[in-house]
C-alpha cells in the first residue's frame, strides 16, 4: 500500500486519502503551539512540578511495550486508572465503553445466551459473533497476555491498577485480531508493604457486593497478594409465565493470588493464579417482533401448538390471548419475557441438571508467569507464559414464549498456552530504544449446540485446534531534538483447524416413525446434516503488518505525530451449517489500512490536557454475520465488503481550580461500505447500509468536586453523562433493531475521612430511566427479532475500609 507518491518536480506529495486528515491535523497543532510554547517559556520548572492533586494525573502506559508517560506516547490512547474507575463506579471492563469516544462494548452478543460473551468495537470495527471459529476485532489482554475468545471476556474489575484502551491497527506488537485496537487490562503487582482494602456494596435487585483485597510481604524480596470478588443480585427481566426465571441476574466469584520475587535488583518475576465462576440464569434476551407467517411458527401454529383451529386461523383474534399460540402476545416489552426453557427435558440431559433450565454458567482459571531480567546497561529481557481454560454451559430460548419453535443448549471448552519474549533497549545516548521478539500460541476448543427446531433436535458443533507463531521488531529513533521515527512490522503465521460436527440427532419425543424432512433430504436420526461427521478442514493465513510514525515535541507541553498502520483479523470458518451445505465454509481475514495524526497536550501547568486524533481506515474482506436465505436459515459469516471509516477523537480532562475534576470525551465516525459483493446482496447489504456499531457521534462528560470538611474528611459529588447517537445493531440494518440516539446519567456523593481510610458511596446509573437496546437479533426463519436492553435505574450504596 502506497503511502506517498511523486510529483512532476519529484516531491513527495501524499495520498488523496490523507490529504485531508494531515490538513486537519496541521490546523489543530498551529492552534496549540502557541499556547503550549508560551506556557513553556514561562516557567517550565513551575509546569514540571505542579501539584499532583490540583494538576492533572501523570499516567504511565505501556503501549509500546515500555513504561512511558501517556503524554509521550504518539498513539490514539485512552488510559483510566483505578481511581478513576472507583470514582465512575465501574465493575467490569465493558463498562469503560460509556466513557471512551469510538469505542462500543456490547456485554452480551447476539445469539448467545451467555452473561459474560463481550464484543468489542473500536471505531467501528470489531466481531459480533462469539463462535469458537470467529476470531475478535479487538484484543484483549491481562497482564500482556492475550485473551483468545469473546467468551469470559467480560473481566470483572478485580485489583486493576489501569485499563489501556488503544485505538486503530495494533499490528506490529500486539499482533493478529487488533485490526479495531487493543484494550489492555494491567494489574496491581504485590506491594513490599501490608496493605489491603475490603468494599462492601448493596443494592436495587437485592444487591449484594463484597471486593477485597491485601498484599502480604512474605520476606526481602518476596511480596504475595490476595484478591478476591464476590456479587450477587436478581434480574431485572421478569418471567412471566408460571416457572419463567427472572433473567440478567447476577452470581459470580472470582479470585486472584500473585507472587512477585526479586532475587536481585536487575531481575523480577512476577506470577499469578486467577479464577472465576458464574452461576446465573441466562442472558436477558426479549422479544421485540414475531412473525405468525414465518415458516417454523406456521409449523407450530398448525401442527403442534394443540390448538390448531385458533392458532393457526388468523382470523381469530383469541391467537393473542391464547398461550399455545406463538404471535405477538408475547412481546412484553424491554423488562418482561415468556420464555420456559423446559421443551424437551430429559433428551440427552448429560448428567447436567442445569440442562434445559435457564443457565449461564462459567468456569475460568488461568495462570501466568513474567521473568523480566536487566542482561546489561541499556539491553532487558521479558518473558511472558500464561496458560488459561474456560468451561461454559448456557441456554436460550430464542422464542421467548412457551412454544418450542427455537431452543438451543450451548456447551464451550477451550484452552489457551501462549508464550512470549521480548529484548528491547536502547543505544546512541537513549537516541535509538528498540524491541524485538517473537510470540507462540495454541489452542483447542470444543463448541456444541443443541437446536431444538420445531419437532427435531440437531447438533450444530465443532472443535476447533489453532495455532498462532510471530516474530517482531520496533524501533524509535531521535533524528533531530525532539523529532522521532518510529517504524515497526510483524509477521504472522495462523493457522486453524476444525472438525465438523452437525448432524440431526432425534425428533422431539423420539418419533423415529417419521423423519423429519427439513430439505428433501429425508433425513433419519443421527444423520450428518453434512459431509461425514469429524470431517476436518485447515486454514493457514500469514501476514506482514508494519507501522511507522513521526512525532515532534513542540515544547514540553506538546506533542503532534502522523502514523501509518496495517492490521489484520484472522480467517476462519462457519460452525453453524445446515443444508444446502454439503462442505465447511470458510471465510477469509480482515485487513486494514490506517492513516492518523494527532497531538496531545498538557497545558497551563498541567490543569488542562487536550488530546486528539483524526484518521481514515480502509477496511476490507470484512466478515460480517448475517442470513442468507439463499445458504439456509443459520446465520453464517462472510467475506462480503469492503468499507472506508473516517473520523476523529478528542478528549479533554480539565483542573481549573483545587478540587474541581472536568472530563470530557468526543469521538466521531462516518463509516461508509465502499464495495458488497453478491453474498452481502443476497442477504441484505448494499452500499448505503450501515456499518453495525459504528454510531456517528459518542460524547462523554463527568464533573466531580472535591469538598474538604475540617474534622470530618472529604465529600465528592459526581455527575457522569455520556451519549451515542443512532446505532444499528445488526448487519443489514434490521429496522427493529436500529437503537435512536440515547443518554444515560449516572451520579454519586461518596464520603472519605481524613485518614483516608474509611469511605461510602451512595450512588444511581441510568438515573434518568433510559431504555435502550445494547445488541439484538433478527431470525426469519423462526419469525423472530430479540435483543438485550440495557441494565434499568439502579441504586448502590458502598462502603470500603483502607490499611
């Protein structure tokens, strides 16, 4: 991909593309050097020492593989600390998307029925399907580890010390499935001091909360620390029909134990165990529109609702009131849902006897070790090793109502080795720092569904083997005071392997007298819906994604840099097959193409920072998730367009005065499809569709004022507002599930004495009683279009205790 091109004379001229995005950026930093520059000459060592409390906080990242300020780090970057989290009253890692511009979590997808399956956008792009063979857009990482799979990536916030969140192709060092970005997750490390803290939370739904956590000095150089994280409450979707669950609760436990040793001063190794588990009722899906006239809720209607002469005559107004009957009685509305979840219990129950009940359930453990070792004078090394397994189990009952037109129980085994190293240092007087490295991983899975259709079970399923190899290099370079190139590029073999498992497994109630025939076919139980079963098919993608960038420090208050980028999400396979299929499908990867330039600044003695971005992005082989009718009525993913997102960033925290704390952020995209090929049209794509989850505008806003009280400590309101405009949640822009734009409030008083120990929290989320739709699904076939709205208003009340 060409960058630049010549001229006539043979001056470089840059691209089209990017003429516009360099002319944007050019104005803004004009703006701001003056104001950066006379800042610098009044007195810089004043700037460099101002107040922590009354300025801006410092913020050390490790975007680039090293400790460095936020400020010197020429990439799209948001970063919060732990603080901040508390202050916002956030609980898990999705919950930073209402504050972060581009940037969309939807914390349960479409189609799943687990409470902990995230897809993450950033900037429009991401994946919003959670299949074993769909790699994510977004990666996610603990600790620099990568974390493989959308299911159990919902991290609680459990002894954070701060959460990175980088926008645009992560290619060169943090590798495949970053093409959108990176959010990285980073722990608090042992301390050499007893310390601890212990928060206890309560709650509408009958909240209950407690989060604790103590670092423990075992002897010189050996330091432990203990976390832990327990929450419960009801759920805020109520069953209606006699036995229906209440859904969205909330029952997890997690814990973590880390060791950092220190045998001398030039080497530390840091290790850690974390688990968790979730025992809960399944993800808060509602129906939103039924479709009498589809083709397996005429079936029902006509032959198994036992009321044929009401259910099926459309002329009969008693359908609506008549609960055999599968129509729009049964959408009640965001907060209500009909669904039993008992069809057919005690077909294959497996020994679960949380089988066709209302269940998501998770279990995670994880473990990992980092040597990082001081070799000489400007040269280290860093070694990362994690190994991590999720076992899961959930249900859905996709209609909703007592019929059984669409029920589906989903079991999940995977498990990740990876291992990375990493030699990086610096040469010429600091003027030349640099890293290279190479990372390995692996991993198997098993996914299985059982559907139930109408009168027939099936087993839609795969295991799934992968195995990921990289080597990498980065390096900056001073070329002139306070001018640096930094050029990086990566190269990555990928390769999946999957075996099929779909097959019709058993008419409902065992009526093996007559197959069901769902193509002509004449299936018979146990039948492969498609080629022989544990037929296995291979994918092996490689790629080169290289970056470079020029920053320039104006002055010591601002910072400017234009970049180039490519990234790439890997290829993969269609798990959910049924007839006309007589083959696996497979899907090619992602690429992206970014061009940015931004700045970043600190200003009038570090009370205002202002930091921008403006960048265009080609996208291309997106692979989007949708229904081809022409293909069956699964939904499967393709390789079906190319697009082109634009936009910008800017983020704004602002100390005008002592105990006064502004926030602001605004983002913004305009994403367009350039190009759909005849498998985008024959589902519904065109030119003028919608990028899902790409809202054109995302604002954010928080006030907090610090209030000392002599004798008595210190008390802070917080107001937070944040705002997405319109927001189309599925591919071809179902009009149900088109979310307006929305805002949501939320606000909090917390109390803290004078010692800084002791404190409570009273606080209420959407406190203006926004209904809106985080994700959802449209399924012709079944007649249906679901979706997950988000969480009602919401009161807490905390209190916590520091030593």
């Amino acid at each position: 991909m060409n960058m630049a091109r010549q001229n006539e004379m043979g001056a470089i001229v840059a691209p089209r593309r990017g003429r516009g995005l360099l002319l944007i950026g050019a104005s803004l930093l004009g703006l701001l050097a003056p104001a950066g520059m006379a800042s610098a000459q009044q007195a810089p060592a004043e700037a460099a020492s101002a107040d922590a409390v009354d300025g801006v906080e410092v913020i050390t990242v490790t975007a680039r593989r090293r400790a460095e300020s936020l400020q010197d780090t020429p990439i799209a970057i948001s970063a919060v600390t732990s603080e901040g989290l508390t202050a916002r009253g956030i609980d898990n890692v999705t919950q930073i998307g209402d504050f972060t511009p581009n940037v969309k979590f939807n914390s349960s997808v479409p189609v799943s029925a687990s409470n902990a399956t995230a897809a993450i956008f950033i900037r429009g792009i991401g994946q919003n399907d959670y299949q074993l063979s769909a790699d994510p857009g977004v990666g996610l990482y603990l600790d620099g580890v990568y974390i493989s799979r959308g299911v159990g990536n919902v991290l609680d916030v459990l002894n954070v010390e701060r959460i990175e969140v980088l926008r645009g192709p992560q290619g060169t060092l943090f590798g495949r499935n970053t093409i959108g970005g990176a959010v990285s997750v980073v722990t608090k490390k042992p301390g050499d001091k007893l310390a601890g803290s212990l928060e206890l939370t309560t709650g509408r739904f009958n909240r209950i909360q407690a989060k604790g956590s103590i670092d423990v000095p075992l002897a010189e150089g050996v330091y432990s620390s203990i976390a832990g994280f327990y929450h419960k409450r009801d759920g805020y979707v109520k069953g209606v029909v006699a036995g229906a669950p209440d859904l969205g609760d909330t029952d997890q436990l997690a814990g973590r134990f880390a060791l950092r040793l220190e045998p001398s001063s030039d080497v530390t190794i840091d290790l850690a165990v974390d688990g968790s588990r979730a025992r809960e009722q399944s993800a808060p899906n509602v129906a939103i529109a039924i479709d009498e006239n589809a083709p397996a809720a005429q079936v029902w209607n006509a032959a198994y609702s036992g009321a044929p002469g009401i259910c099926a005559n459309t002329a009969d107004p008693s359908r609506f009131t008549d609960q055999r009957c599968f129509n729009n009685q049964w959408v009640l509305g965001p907060y209500r849902h009909g669904g039993t979840f008992s069809s057919i219990s005690g077909v294959f129950t497996n020994g679960n006897p949380r089988r066709y009940q209302s269940a998501s359930d998770l279990n995670i453990w994880g473990a990992s070790g980092t040597l990082e070792w001081k070799i000489a004078d400007g040269i280290s090394f860093k070694s990362i090793t994690a190994y991590r397994k999720v076992t899961g189990f959930w249900t859905r009952d996709s209609d909703h109502s007592p019929a059984t037109i669409v029920e589906t129980n989903s079991d999940w085994k995977q498990d990740q080795f990876s291992q990375e190293v990493q030699l990086q240092g610096d040469v010429a007087d600091g003027r030349f720092n640099w890293v290279v490295g190479g990372y390995y991983s692996s991993e198997s899975g098993n996914h299985r569904d059982l559907v139930n259709i109408v009168d027939a079970v099936f087993l839609s399923g795969a295991v799934l083997d992968g195995k990921s190899l990289a080597f990498f290099g980065q390096g900056t370079y001073e070329i002139v005071r306070n001018l640096n190139l930094t050029a990086g590029i990566r190269w990555t073999e990928d390769k999946k392997t999957f075996g099929n498992a779909n097959q019709y497994v058993v008419e409902a109630g065992f009526l093996t007298g007559a197959p069901f025939n769902p193509d002509g076919s004449g299936l018979q139980n146990g039948d492969p819906l498609m080629g022989p079963l544990g037929q296995r098919s291979t994918v092996k993608d490689t790629a080169w994604t290289p970056m470079a960038s020029l920053s320039y420090r104006f002055s010591p208050e601002l910072l400017g840099y234009v970049s180039y980028s490519e990234g790439f999400k890997g290829g993969g396979f269609t798990q959910r097959v049924f007839p006309p299929f007589a083959f696996i499908p497979s899907f090619k990867p992602e690429t992206s193409t970014t061009y940015e330039i931004g700045f970043k600044s600190d200003l009038f003695g570090r009370r205002l920072r202002l930091n921008g971005a403006a960048f265009l992005n080609d996208y291309d082989d997106l692979q989007i998730t949708v229904n081809d009718p022409t293909l069956g009525f699964a939904p499967i993913i393709q390789n079906a367009a190319k697009a082109r997102i634009k936009g910008f960033e800017l983020e704004m925290q602002a100390r005008p005065i002592g105990g006064l704390q502004i926030d602001a952020g605004l983002g913004y995209l305009d994403a367009k499809y350039r190009r759909v090929d005849i498998r985008a049209l024959n589902a519904g794509v065109t030119t003028s569709t919608k990028l899902q989850n790409a809202p054109k505008w995302t604002l954010s806003a928080g006030v907090a004022y610090n209030i000392q009280a002599d004798g008595i400590g210190s008390f802070q309101p917080r107001v937070d507002w944040s705002y997405r405009s319109r927001v189309y949640n599925d591919a071809v822009n179902t009009p149900l599930l088109v979310q307006d734009g929305y805002h949501l409030v939320n606000a909090s008083v917390a109390w803290t004495d004078e010692d800084k120990r002791w404190g409570i929290t009273a606080g209420v989320k959407n406190l203006t009683k926004e209904v809106y739709l985080g994700s959802g699904y449209a399924d012709s076939f079944g007649g249906l279009v679901e979706g997950v709205y988000g969480r009602p208003r919401e009161w807490y009340l905390s209190a916590r205790y520091s030593f």
